[in-house]
C-alpha cells in the first residue's frame, strides 16, 4: 500500500491550485468556484480521494479534478471549454 501524503501536502497542493484560479481571476464568489474550493477543503480535511468535473455556467468553462492521497501521485485540475 502507499504511503498517504499528510494533512501539511495536501494543504500544500490545495492552496496551490487556489492561488492558479485567483491568478486567472476565478475567485470565491462565483458559485462553481466556491464548489471546488468546497472540494479542496473535504479533501485537505479528511484525506480521502476525489474526482469528477463540474460544469462552469459563469465561467463558461468545465473545471475536471483528480485529488490524489497517495504520496506517488499527482493531484490534478483541468480547466476545459464547454
């Protein structure tokens, strides 16, 4: 089994993909945003692997996300045309 990345990396990864939207100015705010910073805090929290997309109405965009606990993986977040 791999070893789990701890509390401390997965805040690490979650603040990074948090600070690549507010560059790109998507903030809290915007209800499709606030949904995936949503996600970013149940996976900081409880560690626990989380996929799928959701379909940005405001930004006109599909946000796709691979949250990833194992320390050998990457977590990952895509943003796709709709």
């Amino acid at each position: 089994m791999n070893p789990s990345k701890t509390k401390e990396e997965r805040l690490n990864e979650a603040l990074e993909f948090r600070r690549k939207f507010q560059h790109m100015g998507l903030l809290g705010g915007i209800p499709e945003m606030d949904k995936i910073f949503a996600i970013l805090s149940e996976y900081v929290k409880n560690g626990e692997p989380a996929s799928g997309s959701i379909r940005g109405a405001v930004i006109k965009k599909r946000i796709a996300y691979s949250l990833r606990p194992q320390k050998d993986k990457t977590s990952e977040m895509f943003l796709r045309k709709l």
